[in-house]
C-alpha cells in the first residue's frame, strides 16, 4: 500500500509543485509504484485472485496513460520511460 509520505515523494519527484497530482507523469509513478506492491504480494500469495485481478487493472490504467502521453507528448513519454525504468 502506497503511504501519504511515498505519495508525496513521487509527486514532488514527477510534479511541477507538492499538489501537481493530476499530472500524466505523476499518476504513471503512482501506478507503477502501486504495481510493484501488488506484485510482490501476489508473489507470497498466488491465489489471490481479487489482487489479481486489481493489478490487471491498474496495469490497463496505466498502459492508457503512457499511450495517451507518447500521442501527445514523445518527448515526456520518453522521459517517464526512462526515469521508472519500464522499458529494457
């Protein structure tokens, strides 16, 4: 679970201010750090499948930001990649 402290790490890491969350930049590192969360519990607990499928949902939530991002924006899109480490 992602704590308000963490919350606002991201959102002044990724924001142009501390209350900048509704930023494309910001939301992604929010879902990304989310996600890391959700895969590790699911590692120590495989059949809980309501995370499960929780995680699917935030991975589609998040797939459509980064999509709506590099149509808008290539270069933004290219730096969230880069700083979250998502591509190889």
């Amino acid at each position: 679970m992602i704590t308000k402290e963490i919350k606002a790490e991201i959102v002044e890491k990724y924001g142009d201010n501390n209350k900048d969350t509704g930023k494309s930049e910001v939301q992604i590192a929010i879902f990304t750090n989310r996600i890391q969360d959700l895969t590790h519990h699911l590692e120590s607990h495989k059949k809980d499948n309501a995370t499960r499928r929780g995680l699917i949902l935030l991975v589609s939530k998040r797939r459509r930001l980064l999509n709506y991002l590099q149509r808008t924006d290539i270069n933004r899109y290219r730096q969230v990649i880069a700083a979250l480490k998502l591509r190889k």
